[in-house]
C-alpha cells in the first residue's frame, strides 16, 4: 500500500510542510522510521531524534520544527499518528472475500445478512441472525437463537453460546467463550455436595464492544450479563454471571468481575485486578494494578491495595512498609544501648 503525503494530510486535518507528492508506505516508530514510512513526535523527549530520523515525513505538533523534513503539523500528534495508522492498518474487507465456505456447517432457518463472510469448519446453529459486513473467521461456534449485529468480526476459535445478542462492530478475538454457564452451585440437602444452579439467562454485548483473546463472559443465572458499548476487554479478562459494566469501560488483562457486580461507565481496571461480587462502582472510577475491591465505591474513586482502598492511602502506606527494615536496625540498636545502659546503671549496686 502506498499513499501519498497529501492525502494523508488531508485524512488527518493537518497543515503540510514540504513535498505531497511522497509515497509513504507504512507507519513507524521515530528511531525505527525508515524512508518512504511516516512517524510522530507527540513526546518533548523525541524532538532530537528528528534529525536523525530516517523516515521522509513526520507528524508534529504545531510549532514544532522538522527540521527540514516534509511533516503534518497537527493539534495532537498522538492522535494523528492513530489516524495514519487507520489508513495503513489490516483491512477485513480488502483481506477476505464474503461468502460462505463449503466446509461451514449451516443451521436451520439462518438469517445471513449482505456481503457477510463465513469461514472454513465454523458451525452456525440453528435460528441465528447475522448482520451485513460481518466477518466470521474459521472454527467459530455460533449456538442456536443467537444474534450478530453488522459490521462484525469473529476471529477464530471464538464460541458463542446459544442465545446471545451481540450488537454492530464488535470485535471478538481468538478463543474468546460468551455466554458460558455462570458458576453458580448450592450445597445439596442429601449430601452437601455442590448443587448446579441452572443458569438460563443470557448475555447482552451493545455495540462497539472489543472482547480480547480468551476472555470468558458468563450468562445469567436469570435476565442478563450486559457489557454497555464502547467497553473493551483485554485478553484473559474474566466477567462473571449477571455483571453490568458501563460504557467505554477498559479491564485489563487478568481482571475480574464476580458475579451480580455493576460498574459504571468510563471505569477503568488495570491488570490481575478484581471486583468481588454484588457491589457497586461508580463511573469514572480507575482501579490500579494487582487490587481487591471488597465494598461499594462511590463515582471518581481511585482504588488500590487489597483490600482496595483510596490509592494515596494505599502508597502511604507502602510507603511505611519500605522503612520497616530501617526502623527495626534502628530498634536494634537503641535496645543495644539501652542494654549497655542498665548494666552501667547495675555496676555500683555490685560494688556495694
């Protein structure tokens, strides 16, 4: 793919300086640019390494010198570079060709929408609506009564159990499960053993949802697990059986949800995090790395620490934690001459 330095301006809003005649190929970093790609400087830190770079154009904020070389001056260089990496990123439709493969496996009374694409060994089941411009990529599972909306893609490996409802430009990676049983047991009167608790209800993904590869999300016991739109969901995330998240929230890798837990919109939860179950946490909240929430939280909350509490508490407290050993030796020592103190004190009363 080659575009020229003009239109890519021009995708972007910028102001151009030097030739828009350039073809540029790809999108690089700073020091790794080579010519014919693209880079950003959207860091102070970056502003000398545009002379030594060997990429033929640049993206820079307004003001910024380039040094000489042909650049795209821009109100927000990071955001540019996003832009350009849009023009240059993998293309579902330009990579895959719509249709049906002949090794699909096809349900009864299946709704497939307009240039949708359906790939070798997935299984469609019965009753299941799929939307225009959906790509569903090899050995995808798509249970009974299930929906998917338009503008989709399905990566491989992806199950999705019956009865689920997915909205538009949803992007589900690789070995993803939704709508897995929630895990819900009771100990059984006869003999204590855990009992299965039936779960019947389903999962709810709005649109514009991102599901990172072997991230798990669980149906309801009743009603719905919902994940609002605009959330997205790293790899290896956990969401448990009646959770609601808002919209735009971001979880991390290796978080989790217990179950019957509502977050608000725009929470964000950074990695080997986890929420406990039937609680509360209101929007705008952020969740460090490595917590524990244990309680309801209000909006605006930032949390960190198990259990999880205001993270200025929690890096004072970490803070102490460090001087421990110093505050021992020092405790060592006193006690030392304190000793030697009272054995000084205890000298006259031997000598008498």
């Amino acid at each position: 793919m080659s575009i020229k330095l003009k239109d890519i301006c021009e995708h972007l809003g910028g102001e151009l300086s030097g030739d828009g005649d350039i073809e540029i190929t790809g999108v690089s970093g700073i020091n790794e640019a080579v010519p014919n790609q693209i880079t950003f400087v959207a860091n102070t830190k970056y502003l000398a390494a545009i002379a030594t770079t060997q990429a033929s154009a640049i993206i820079i904020g307004r003001g910024v010198s380039g040094n000489g070389k042909a650049t795209i001056s821009v109100d927000n260089p990071y955001w540019g570079f996003v832009q350009a990496l849009e023009l240059f990123s993998w293309g579902i439709g330009e990579q895959t060709e719509s249709g049906i493969h002949e090794t699909a496996i096809i349900g009864n009374n299946v709704s497939i929408g307009e240039r949708v694409t359906i790939q070798a060994h997935s299984v469609i089941g019965d009753n299941v609506e799929i939307g225009n411009d959906t790509v569903i990529m090899p050995l995808v599972y798509i249970g009974d009564g299930s929906k998917i909306g338009k503008d989709g893609l399905i990566y491989s490996n992806v199950n999705i159990r019956e009865n689920v409802a997915i909205g538009d430009r949803v992007i589900i990676h690789c070995g993803a499960v939704i709508g897995s049983d929630g895990f819900g047991f009771t100990p059984d009167p006869k003999n204590h053993r855990p009992y299965k608790i039936p779960q019947i209800g389903t999962v709810v993904i709005e649109d514009d949802v991102e599901i990172g590869a072997n991230t798990t999300i669980d149906r309801a016991t009743l009603s719905e697990t919902l994940i609002k739109s605009g959330t997205k969901l790293d790899n290896l995330v956990q969401i448990a059986h009646n959770v609601v998240i808002g919209k735009d929230c971001c979880l991390a890798a290796q978080s989790g949800i217990a179950g019957s837990t509502t977050l608000g919109d725009r929470v964000n939860i950074a990695g080997q995090s986890g929420v406990v179950g039937h609680l509360t946490l209101g929007e705008n909240s952020v969740i460090y790395s490595k917590s524990a929430v244990t309680k309801d939280m209000p909006p605006g909350s930032q949390l960190s620490g198990i259990p999880a509490r205001p993270h200025k508490q929690e890096l004072r407290s970490q803070a102490y934690i460090r001087k421990i050993p110093d505050i021992l030796q020092k405790f060592t020592e006193l006690q030392k001459r304190v000793n030697e103190l009272e054995a000084k004190l205890q000298e006259p009363e031997k000598k008498s």
